[in-house]
C-alpha cells in the first residue's frame, strides 16, 4: 500500500476521469486542451469524462464539444441524468421532474404517471414559484416522500454572472417537506463508481481531475481515486488551505496535469 | 414561583396574546369567534395581535378584519415587517427587499439605495429565479452578508392549496451564501419580548393562543410565556405528541380558550 504522491502516483495509474465544465473549456474558450485529451486518449490510460450538468442531454453537450475540437464521444460521458434514470427504473419509481427543458430528453424512457418521487436538476427559470410549489405538493402527499437531486451546487457563473445552483432548491425542499434529498451526481459516491465500474479499474488506479474542490476532487478521494484541482473554472485560491478537503495536487491546468502524468509514464 | 397549570394560571394573567390566521379566522370564516375578542377586551386583560403575516401591510389587514367583525386597531398589531424596520434603522442597514408588493408601504420610511443586506418575506409568486438570484448577488458581494428573514414557515394553506412560505427560501440563500440568517418575526424571543414590551408585562403574566405549535406556542413558551393551542387553522392531531414543545393547553378554538379564561377570572 506504499501511496506514491502526485505526480508521482501516475507511474501506477489505469484510468483518468476529466470534469468537464471549468476543465475542458471555460466561460467559452475551448481551444488550448484539446491536444491535452488527444495526448491522454493516445496513451495506455483508459480515460472518461465525468460532469454535474444537466441542462442538456449528453448528445447535446457533446456535439457541442465536439465543434469546439474535442475528441470525445457520448459512451464516455457520465452525468446525474442517465443516472438517475437508472436508479429510478432498478426502485421503481415515477418521477415528477422539475429539471431544465433541454435534458427532458434523457428521461424519455421514464414512466411518469402518478408520481411517486421528485427529481430536481439545475431548472434554472423553471425554478419558478409555481413549479416549485408543484413538485413540494408532490412531495407532501407521499406517504413517503422521497427527492433526488441532481448535484449540490451553490451556484455557478455564467457569462451574465452568478447563477443559483440545484443544491439550493433542493435545501428549499429538504426543508419545506423535513426530508434529506438523495444526491445524483457528484460528489455521490455512487456516481464516481459507476464510473470506476464503466472502466473496470479499482479506486486506487485512477485519478480525477476536476475545478470544483469539494465535489470534484473531494468526491473523488472520498472513494479512494486520487484528486487533482486544476486553477481554471471555479478554482479559488482559498481552496488551496480549505478547512477539510486537500487535494493530491494543484496544477495551472489541464495541460499541465497532462504533461506531468504522462511525462512520469514516460511518454 | 408556584405555576398554576392551564386553566388555572388564567387567575395571575395580565395579559393576552393572539395569532390572527388560524385563531380569529380560518379560510375565510370570520364569524364566530369575535365576540371572544370582544369579551377579552370587555375584561381587564390586556390584549394585542401578532402575526406573521407579510403580504400587506397592518393597515390592510386590519382593515380586512374589521370588515369580519373584529373590534381591531392597528396598533394592538404585532408583524415582523415594522419589527424589521426597525432592526434597519437601529443598525443603519439598507435593504434589498424581496417581499410581496402589499407589504412594500412598511418600508416607505428606509433607505433602500446601495443595500448593504436583504430582507425576505413571504414573497409568494415574486420568487422567481430570476428575483432569488438578484438577492443572491446582493449578498454574495457583501463583505459581510447579513440576510433577516420575516418568518420561517415552511409552508401555509390557501383555498386553492398548500403554499411554500418564506422560510424555505430563507434556507435556500443561507445554503447558497453559507451563512445564517436572522429570523424576524415568531419564534424570534425579540419579536415576542416587543409585545411584552408594548404591554409593559413580565412573561409570566402573558398568554400566548395559536395554531402553529412550533411558532406561537413554542417561541411563546420560550420566552417563559404561556402557550394555548387551538385545533383550528394549521393544527394537526400529531401536534399533541410532538417531540420538543408541548402546549401549556389545547382547546377547541378561540372561543373555549376565552370561556375558560374568563371563567377562571370570575367573569
């Protein structure tokens, strides 16, 4: 069990998991990692990409990334909205959905008659008063009201400026209904397994690289992987002394995470 | 310090305070209890009104009720936005409000350029995301973010359903800020304390009648205050068995409670 530290644990690695929003691209500019993700996807590294958004499905936000020069395809992608689906068809349940328009697609396959759960994603508008209250009284008139939500973030910046995150109106209804909400996505143990279980490797074999300290790299360690924060996207410097979360290792960004890993393989 | 229990401490009482929804009326229904609220003011017990209520102004409402019948005046009205006021001015904080537009006259009289906190109150259909988002800012730009919520509901009843009520969005900005907020308004003990002061009582001369055990009859019991329930407006049987407050007494509706009073007090 000798740990090598980073980057020295590359040496030893199987599988690398890449956040994608902040990581692969920030506020609009894609150039610049591409070649990064060329060079890893040219190594003996498994590699997969791991994201909290769900405003659009996978072939959508792919696409996207694909235009801007990324080779990556939707099998690789993991995000809360597959996910959940899973869940919700291996227990049963019928969800009501307040999510954004653009992921509804994701949940096609879905029975959602007579709910008997919530789920909630980032709604941005459609986290109005009124849908709100919807998927509450949804929620109150289960005998056994049960919530997931899709991530636990705060906020996030947008062009136009912060942005209310998912993980404030699932407080809104842990709180109106006294319930906990069951989170999909990261840092959800379970959403950074599957993807370990996609890859077939062990915790300890494979590295997340990710922006968001707590969620990214904390989610990850809390399994056992190790974790990366890049300082791009939502880094902050107070990360780097955060009262219970230390990562691995801090680096400028992408490119250079990349440039070490495989530098210490010998590539 | 020998504390007679309900009925019997009606003999040491001074005075008398009552919530308004739920206790003087209840959706809707006025008639009925009134003439309590006249007997109690026919005798030598001090009264006043207290409510949570923050989607009009003391005027309107009082009004309102003197439409039902009820011998009421402004000024025997407690509600948390004037007590926000004057929480502003003592500490020359300039608000952000989101509150419902009927209640915005209360804050005529503050200075609402450059604010430097926020006030929420039960803003119904105006949390919107794009509203919660403008508080959000307000206060994530703060040095020190100060955020005073008038109440803390979770949820209240209206003919056309359950509604969510202030203090899940209150939990939303505290979660997405990290901080805490001050809650103006029942169960705040400095929100009862003003109407004691009012009355120029000690608490244990004070009765306090409500239907919200955790916020009237709690908060009241709290500030050594006694505290009736009454099985009407938000009620529910499961109160009688609550974990952390129980009632000093519960009674049918206003009208037992006053019987009882008086009856004790030689009326």
């Amino acid at each position: 069990m000798a740990d090598a530290g980073w980057p020295g644990c590359s040496k030893s690695l199987k599988g690398v998991v890449l956040d994608m929003c902040g990581v692969l691209y920030d506020s609009g500019e894609g150039d610049g990692v591409s070649p990064s993700v060329e060079a890893l996807k040219a190594s003996d590294l498994q590699l997969r990409f791991c994201t909290n958004e769900t405003q659009a499905t996978r072939e959508k936000f792919v696409a996207k990334l694909q235009r801007l020069g990324f080779d990556i395809c939707v099998s690789e992608v993991f995000s809360p909205a597959p996910a959940a689906v899973a869940v919700l068809k291996e227990r049963g349940l019928k969800p009501h959905l307040l999510v954004y328009d653009g992921v509804l697609p994701e949940f096609d396959s879905v029975d959602k008659t007579n709910p008997n759960c919530v789920v909630i994603g980032d709604a941005a508008e459609k986290f109005s008063y009124q849908n709100l209250n919807e998927a509450f009284r949804v929620l109150i008139n289960l005998e056994k009201p049960v919530l997931f939500s899709l991530g636990q973030g705060r906020y996030y910046k947008e062009t136009d400026g912060l942005k209310l995150d998912v993980g404030v109106y699932m407080k809104a209804l842990e709180y109106a209904c006294d319930l906990k909400a069951e989170v999909i996505g990261k840092p959800s143990p379970m959403f950074f397994q599957s993807v370990l279980n996609d890859m077939g490797l062990q915790p300890s074999e494979t590295l997340m690289i990710g922006d968001d300290l707590v969620n990214d790299v904390g989610g990850a360690q809390h399994c056992g992987m190790k974790g990366i924060q890049v300082r791009t996207g939502k880094y902050r410097a107070s990360d780097e002394k955060h009262p219970t979360v230390t990562a691995d290792g801090t680096v400028d960004n992408l490119a250079q995470a990349v440039d070490l890993i495989l530098g210490q393989r010998g590539h």
